[in-house]
C-alpha cells in the first residue's frame, strides 16, 4: 500500500473519531432530564487560522454543554471527550469526561475550554467523581485569576474515564452522567 493511501485512511479515522464522538455526545440528550444544551457547535477550528497554527485545525476535544432549564444560564454540565494533547498542555490517554460547574460571571461560550480540566491536571481517568479546585490546574497566572472570578468556588466537579471503555450512550450515562449528576454539588 502506498503512503498516501495510507495517509488518507489514517486522517479517515480521525474523522470517523470525530463523527463517532459527536454523535454519542449528542445521543445523551435523552438521557438529560431537565438540561437543555447550549446551541453553539461541539467541534469547530478557529476562525482565521492559518499556517503557522495547525495544531488548532483538529480540535483535541469534543464537547456538548447544558444548562438548567429552570434556573439561570449559571450553571454549566458539560459532556466531552479529551482527544489528545497540545504541546502545552499534554495528555496522558484519551478520555470522556463530564463536568459541572458554576459562574459568577461571564458568559458560558466563553468558558468551554474549562470543563474539561481534568484532562490538564494528570488526575486519572478512573471513574472517580472530584472537585478539582483552581490550585490543581496547571494554569498560567492570568488564567488561574479568571476562573478564579468567573466560577464559584473556583472549583469544578468532574469524573472521567478511558474513552474507549464509552461505546454505547448507555456506557456515558452508567460511567459518567450517573455519578456526577448524584454529586452534592448539583443538588
């Protein structure tokens, strides 16, 4: 087989990643009760990247995020999945994490990045329900002092797992939707 054959069927599987992700993602608005997401796209590049920037082509996470249908839009649940690192912030294995947090302030698409912080603390992806607090996260200090202002407590609750071990939209909700929405935080 030729090299750009092979290629081809290797960025095909990112692709298929992608859609694969996304669509289990999107699956798990049945599963969510009372939250409604968040209208804004999952997976996008930057707009207006160019060539010297290409490690902001092919996003490394997947998300979808939600809010309280009857409270205000302060509260965030975000499902994800961590699909590799960048160079300043390396990923140990691929992970499907949910998260859940609260702002202060802020609107939360400006936020999105944050609720997949687990990903950056090198805490595993053992199924484990924690609040990560601000100290945790390896943040530059301009970073720690916006989460620090924008999300109450400067903390958030997260669980993840191994994304391979997430085949069927039943798996994200038995690994991580049922034990982090039964977290006192989200009570």
């Amino acid at each position: 087989m030729s090299e750009a054959i092979e290629m081809m069927r290797a960025f095909e599987y990112v692709r298929d990643v992608y859609r694969t992700t996304a669509t289990m993602l999107l699956a798990a608005d049945a599963l969510l009760d009372g939250w409604i997401p968040y209208d804004w796209d999952a997976i996008w590049p930057k707009r207006g990247t160019g060539l010297k920037s290409a490690e902001e082509w092919a996003p490394a996470f997947v998300i979808r995020q939600y809010h309280r249908w009857d409270r205000n839009a302060r509260e965030v649940l975000t499902l994800g999945a961590a699909l590799y690192g960048t160079k300043r912030r390396p990923l140990i294995e691929a992970m499907c994490l949910g998260s859940w947090m609260g702002l202060r302030t802020g609107e939360p698409n400006e936020i999105y990045d944050w609720a997949l912080v687990q990903r950056w603390t090198g805490l595993p992806a053992d199924g484990q329900v924690r609040a990560i607090s601000s100290p945790e996260i390896p943040f530059v200090p301009e970073e720690r002092a916006k989460f620090d202002s924008e999300v109450i407590d400067g903390r958030v609750v997260s669980v993840a797992v191994p994304l391979p071990s997430v085949k069927t939209t039943a798996d994200l909700g038995a690994a991580i939707l049922v034990p982090l929405l039964a977290h006192p935080s989200l009570g």
